[in-house]
C-alpha cells in the first residue's frame, strides 16, 4: 500500500521573492518630487487664471458699456474695477 505523506513547501533558493533594486526607490522620490512640484505650479496657475478672468470681466463690461455710456453706468464700471482690484490684491497677498 502507498505511504501517506502530509503535504509541506519546500523553498528553493530561486524561488526568494525579488528584492527591489535601489533604482526604483530613487525613481519613485523623483516622481514623487515632479509631481509636487508640478502642482504647485498649477496652484500658481488657478491664481494667475482667477485674475486674469476678473480684469478680463472688467473689460468686458467696460466694452460693453462704451458705445454710450451714462453716468451711473460710469459710476458702477468704477465700482466694479475697484472691487475687482481689492480682491485680486487679497488673492495675491496670500
């Protein structure tokens, strides 16, 4: 009759797991690195973006008001620009 054996894994010395090659530690720091500093830039970017849009409504309205404008048009343009100045200096203070 056959003999039972109980079942057990044997490891050879091929079978380790791969230990990771110190090039991959230092590629993952290096993307971690571009990748932070890319999104800071497009942080500085949102901010340049938010005034741009601001100053770009500005003069639109301005545009739209210049083929005949009265005077509590004027009035509310000047109003406008100055706000529209107060915030974008708030938003780059910070």
């Amino acid at each position: 009759m056959a003999e039972i054996k109980q079942f057990r894994v044997e490891l050879d010395e091929d079978d380790a797991p791969p230990t990771s090659p110190p090039d991959t530690e230092f590629a993952t720091n290096a993307l971690t690195l571009a990748l932070t500093a890319l999104s800071q830039r497009a942080l500085v970017a949102l901010a340049s973006l938010f005034s741009l849009l601001t100053v770009a409504s500005v003069f639109w309205l301005g545009m739209a008001i210049s083929a005949n404008p009265n005077p509590y048009q004027i009035t509310t343009m000047a109003i406008y620009a100055a706000f529209v100045t107060c915030v974008n200096i708030i938003v780059r203070r910070k």
